[in-house]
C-alpha cells in the first residue's frame, strides 16, 4: 500500500508551499492508479463473477463513467485540513441481492469527503452488519473517483449534515475502527483522523501552526445555522406574527466568521467578522446552543446559495480590499476563487 506523506512543521508557508503542491501531485497520482487498477480488475473479471464488492452504488460509477471530469490542479488547500469538508447518503441495492430479495429492500451509502478525496466510507444493509471503510487501510475497497467524478454535488437530497454522518459512524462502532486504524499506522492523515486525535474544544479550538494566517483560521470545523427571528420593534406592528425574519450564521470553529439577518420589507443585513464585530454575535458556538436546536443547522450550500444571492462576496470582497476583514475559513475561499 502506497503511503502518502504528510507535511511537518515549515517555517514559512513560502517554504511549504512546493512540499505541498508535490504532496497534491501525489495524491493526485494515487487516485488515477486506483482508477486504472479498478478499471483492469473489472474489465478482466469473469462474467459469471458477481460484483459482490462495490466500491460505489453503480448510479457514482456509471456518471463517472459518461461526464469524466477534468484533472484537479494542486493547490495550497491541500494542507490536511485545509480543504472542504462534505458527507453525503444515498440508497443502494447490491448486485448479489437482487434475486435474493424481491421486496427490494434497500440499503445506504454513506461517504465523508474530504476535499476532492473520500476519507471513510459506509455501507449499511438489510440483514447485515454495517461495513466501514477508512482512507488508506482499506483504500483498494473504497470510492476511487473524485469528489468531482462522482456527481454527488449534483445529486438532489444526496448531501447531508456532517452531524447526521457522524451519528451514524458513531452508532456503527466507527470511532473505534478509526482509532484502531490510526493506532496500526494504517489510516491516512485526513480531517476525520485528525479531528480524533486533537478533538477541538472551546478553549483549544486548534493545534498551534506556524503556517501562514489562511492556513491557521480554516483548521477549524464550519459549521451553519438558521433560525426565524422577530425583531423587538416589529412586536406591536406584527401583533399576528405573520411576518418573521431570518437569521443566518456561519461558524469558522467556535466563533462566527459572517453574519445575516433577513426581515419581510427591509434589505438583508450582512455582517463578516472584523469590520462589523460590534454588531454581530459574541458568544462562542458551545455558548450559543445552536448545535443543540433542533433544525437548526443547515447546509454549507444553503447559507452560501442565500449569501451570495444578498450581495454577500461583493460586500466581504470590499472588506478584504480595504483591509477590514479579519482572516477566517470565508475570505481564505475568496481570495483563492480570485486568484
């Protein structure tokens, strides 16, 4: 099994950055000989095999195989978790069971990416126990394809909240299959071993880095809330309470990076952290209950979907040009969108 390397400590981010783009390129190479290797064991497997071990539900594959998408260029978001964390869920029926069950009873699929890449992977059937899957020990029995390849992020209702993924990696004995994975030097370094071995709390939200700014603020978890509000003023002109509010929050580790509020007949209210501290949200998201409020959470699409439909990259642009922006995990995926 090929390991892939991580980065130690550098002493600038100008220093690391080749060690990171070799690191990207590698990675790179790993998954295209995965794809080869996966293409040569199917197309040499005897027909009267039984595909019995799927890496991914045949709708992942076959999309992959009819939209190839184009190479990904190695980047400074390839630092370990400097990269886009995303989960997602959909039904599967294995091939081995289709005369077996004419009820159809259907099973899951469950994927945690972590960039362009898959770091675990689940499988949940009927009448079997759960199958649990981890980047680099079981590489050669997971997803392949890039995050990209596989239309996931183009699948409606496929994409879910981490906290959903996570309580059923938990319930399946997960946490105990990665440690022991981590404990064996098997796993590869990925957001989910890393948040195992340095769980972040409210007092140490991260580990100390010397790694440039944009590197330290997003070694952090996003997280992305609504709630319906109704402003003070408006009790007495709303007496029914027929026309409430919206307010939206995103959480770059514990405390909030950016800020909306939407009100029936006024213009939305944006708020980035930095320029607009004074009117935004001050305590830490442990403080704020949110993770506890059911409904609460949402997707990372859906905040940035209303966000970006309400002026919101204009209006962090100007405060990163006028320097009044503070670093988080937003104007680091800004800034690399405008490079």
């Amino acid at each position: 099994m090929v390991e892939i390397i991580k980065p130690h400590n550098t002493e600038s981010s100008s220093k690391s950055g080749p060690y990171i783009d070799l690191l990207a390129a590698c990675r790179e190479e790993y998954h295209r000989r995965l794809k080869v290797y996966h293409a040569w064991k199917s197309k040499n497997r005897m027909r009267t095999d039984e595909d019995d071990n799927q890496r991914a539900p045949k709708c992942v594959t076959d999309y992959a195989e009819h939209n190839p998408a184009p190479a990904a260029t190695a980047a400074p978001q390839e630092v370990t978790m400097n990269r886009q964390q995303r989960y997602f869920r959909i039904p599967i029926k294995r091939p081995a069971d289709q005369y077996k069950d004419p009820q159809n009873k259907k099973g899951w699929w469950y994927a945690h990416f972590d960039g362009p890449w898959i770091a675990r992977q689940m499988e949940l059937n009927p009448d079997m126990g759960p199958i649990l899957l981890v980047a680099g020990k079981d590489d050669m029995e997971m997803c392949e394809l890039s995050l990209e390849e596989t239309g996931l992020t183009r699948k409606r209702g496929a994409e879910i909240l981490p906290g959903q993924y996570e309580e059923i990696w938990e319930r399946c004995d997960g946490i105990q299959y990665l440690r022991s994975a981590i404990e064996s030097k098997q796993a590869r370094p990925t957001y989910a071993t890393a948040m195992l071995q340095n769980p972040p709390t409210e007092h140490n939200p991260a580990p100390a880095a010397t790694a440039a700014p944009q590197e330290v603020t997003m070694n952090q978890q996003q997280r992305y809330f609504r709630i319906p509000i109704k402003r003070p003023a408006d009790q007495y002109k709303d007496p029914q309470n027929k026309k409430k509010g919206w307010w939206y929050a995103h959480f770059d580790g514990p405390w909030i990076a950016r800020q909306m509020e939407l009100n029936p007949d006024k213009r939305p209210i944006l708020l980035v952290a930095g320029k607009d501290d004074m009117e935004m949200c001050e305590l830490s998201l442990e403080e704020t209950g949110l993770t506890r409020k059911r409904g609460a959470e949402i997707l990372p699409g859906q905040y940035e979907e209303i966000w970006e439909r309400c002026g919101g990259i204009q209006y962090l642009r100007s405060a990163i040009e006028s320097k009044q922006a503070r670093p988080t995990y937003a104007t680091a995926m800004l800034q690399n969108l405008l490079k």
